[in-house]
C-alpha cells in the first residue's frame, strides 16, 4: 500500500506535501472528504498496535470533548477516529511497508530523507 492519509485544509499537512518529491503511484486521501475506512484503520493499527499512537491529542475537538481528562481504551480510541476525520492524526504516510506517523520535526525529517534521497 502507497498511500497518505492528510487534510487538504490543514497548511502543515500542504507545506510537508510540497517539500517532498512524491512517487506518481502514491494515493492522497484527503480524510476530511473521504474518511479513513476501518480496514485502512485496521492496516495501521496492525502495523504499531496502537490506536493512541493514532490519535490526533492536538485537535480542538479532543479538548472540547474533554476526552484529554479520560483513559480512553483501544476500541474507544478507534472508535472516535472512525467518528470524525479530526481525531486521526496526520498527515500519514505508508510506503513500501514504512509508515511515517504525524508532523513532528523527527518525522517530517524521516520524510524528507525517505523520499528526496
């Protein structure tokens, strides 16, 4: 699977996109128009066998629920990702088996080594 899960309204998720020489066979899924399906979820959780590495804890919509305050479990956590596009973290990349999670500094670095080598 070659593909990326992003936001095509969130500008840290266009600013990595644009500094990274991408494959043409690589598949953008932008999550707010077509939501992040359960067997894609599934797929990413069997790769880091954590939902909460998923988990998008910056999103407005984790604060305003108060969900920062509670011990969510795994199926919970799965549960909102599938819910509403907000609470997957992003963007995600996953190429050739490599899966690249977030925009952290370290991460987007990965990228950049990954794909302009």
């Amino acid at each position: 699977m070659n593909k990326v899960f992003y936001l095509s309204s969130c500008d840290t998720c266009k600013k990595i996109l644009q500094k990274l020489n991408l494959p043409e066979d690589l598949e953008l899924q932008d999550i707010k128009k077509e939501h992040i399906s359960e067997d894609d979820l599934d797929y990413l959780y069997s790769q880091t066998k954590s939902y909460e590495l998923l988990l998008n804890k910056r999103a407005q919509k984790y604060r305003t629920e108060g969900l920062k305050d509670e011990n969510l479990s795994e199926d919970e956590i799965k549960s909102y990702i599938l819910s509403h596009y907000t609470f997957l973290k992003r963007p995600i990349f996953i190429v050739n088996d490599n899966l690249f999670i977030g925009n952290s500094k370290q991460t987007v670095e990965a990228l950049k080594s990954f794909f302009n080598e």
